[in-house]
C-alpha cells in the first residue's frame, strides 16, 4: 500500500454521494463551522467578485452571494452534493483541481479538506487557482476532534477482538498549519485554533450525524471485516457524558493565506531597524553580559 494513500477516495466519494440526501440534519453544524470561517472576510477591505467554495455542502455558497460576490462555483467531489451545493455546480476532485490558473479571487474550504489524501499538492492546486492577491480560506478538524470516540471504539475493539483497526480519520495538528501554506506558495500565512462546541444526547445520535454529513469511516487501512455486533454498543456506553450531553470535541484548524502579489507587505530585511525597542518603550539598553542592577 502506498503509505501516501490514507484514505479510499472512491468510497469518499461515494459516501457523500449518498449523504447529498441527508447532509440537511447537520446543517446547524456546517453552517456555524461556515459562520466563524467567513467571519474572516470582514477583516479585509478587499473586494472579491470570482469566489470558489470547495466542499461546502449547501452552507457556503449562499452566504457568499449575500455578500456580494457575484460569481461564485461549488465543486464538490460528489456532483450530486455539489449540485445542492448552491452556486455553479462542478464535479471536482481536490488532489485534481480542474481550473486555470487565476480563475477564482477567493477560495473557501470550509470543513473540506480533511480527506484528501495530498494536502500539500492540493493547496499547491487552490493556490495556483487563486489570483494575485486572492484570498484562500480554510477550516479542518485537527487533532483532538472525536478523540473520546476514538478511544471508546479502540478499547471496546480491543476488548472485543483481540485488537484496534482505525476507525476515525487522523487529523493534522494546528502547528502544521502554516507551515503547509507555506510549502504550497502562500504568501502571509496563518494558522490558528478554534473550539466549537458541540453535545449530543446519545451516542445514536453523533453516529447519525456523522453518516448523514458523509462523515463515515474511509480509512483504507480499515478492517474490512464486519465489525462485532457489540462494538458499537459497547463503545457508546463507554462515551464520557457531562451535564450538557456528549461532547465529542470538534477541533477546528483555521488556515489563511493570500495568492503571492508584489504589492503585498513584506518582512523588514534583518539590520534595517531604524528605531530602537529600548527608545521606544521608554528603557536603557544594556549590552550582553552587563548587569542591569543599579
């Protein structure tokens, strides 16, 4: 097995082709994911009028048309998600982006990404589809996200079994983040953490919700056995509960990066300070090895 392949993208795809139907009964969760994503925008006084959202499953398009921007395309790996996906609908695969070069002003990944199997190629992908100047935004569950689901399952596996099989998809940390806007060309790059709260009442009900938005198990190293009749049982009753219900953790990894411009700001070259720190907040400046004491 290719270790680069992690997940079955044939069975990603298929998973959201039958969730198109179903993807409505998580929509208060995509659409607050799609919320604090967007929210971005209004720290920028650019002006976006090319805009694709990748993956959005029906919550990111229309609240890019309220915005303003009058062209926008939904591409989803999935054509019978990326038909209700509510802007111009293409059938695309993220790793094989079909766009020209400087086709979109802003691209919007929200909570679409954590599939693909070459992130750092896909990015390189969404940033050459990207304008001078074009703004690319992104969230994706990081590390931590169904962490209490994925130890119920592991320990109600192994005390079933004999043994583990990955049965949640592994999620990138926030430290590598900027790091891959980085290595994918993106200029003024940005990595930061977002906790979205989010409980259920029984462990049915995260299961349903995960099946519906697609979510389901497409780790190819999966066994591809049934699993026992009791796993899931056993992990729910396993599930930590609190006052509020089950809270499964949703990590969100939040990336912005900007299509490369000359007109862009750019680090000082190091030795061009003019001014010194010590002048500025109001202190005397010692060199190294002296004694600050009086």
């Amino acid at each position: 097995m290719d270790p680069m392949q992690v997940f079955d993208r044939r069975l990603v795809r298929l998973r959201r082709d039958r969730a198109a139907a179903t993807v409505g009964r998580v929509a208060p969760i995509l659409d607050a994911a799609a919320e604090r994503l967007l929210d971005r925008l209004d720290d920028t006084t650019r002006r976006f009028t090319r805009a694709l959202d990748l993956g959005g499953r029906g919550v990111v398009a229309p609240r890019l048309a309220a915005r303003g921007i009058p062209f926008v395309v939904s591409a989803d790996l999935s054509a019978a998600m990326a038909r209700g996906a509510g802007g111009l609908p293409v059938a695309a695969d993220e790793e094989f982006l079909p766009f020209a070069p400087e086709s979109f002003d802003l691209v919007v990944a929200s909570l679409s990404l954590h599939w693909v199997n070459d992130l750092p190629g896909a990015l390189i992908q969404i940033r050459r589809a990207l304008r001078p100047d074009g703004l690319f935004l992104a969230s994706l569950p990081g590390l931590g996200t169904l962490q209490p689901l994925r130890d119920a399952l592991a320990e109600a596996e192994a005390t079933l079994r004999g043994g583990i099989s990955p049965r949640i998809s592994p999620f990138p940390e926030l430290r590598d983040g900027a790091g891959l806007l980085q290595r994918a060309g993106f200029a003024l790059p940005v990595a930061d953490g977002e906790e979205m709260p989010v409980a259920y009442r029984t462990p049915l009900a995260l299961f349903s919700d995960l099946r519906a938005g697609g979510e389901a198990n497409a780790v190819l190293a999966r066994d591809p056995r049934p699993p026992p009749r009791a796993l899931f049982p056993m992990a729910a009753a396993s599930l930590p509960q609190g006052p509020e219900g089950i809270l499964p953790g949703l990590r969100l990894i939040v990336l912005t990066g900007w299509a490369p411009h000359e007109g862009q700001q750019k680090p000082a070259r190091p030795g061009s300070a003019t001014h010194r720190l010590s002048d500025a907040l109001g202190t005397t400046e010692h060199r190294a090895g002296d004694r600050a004491g009086g």
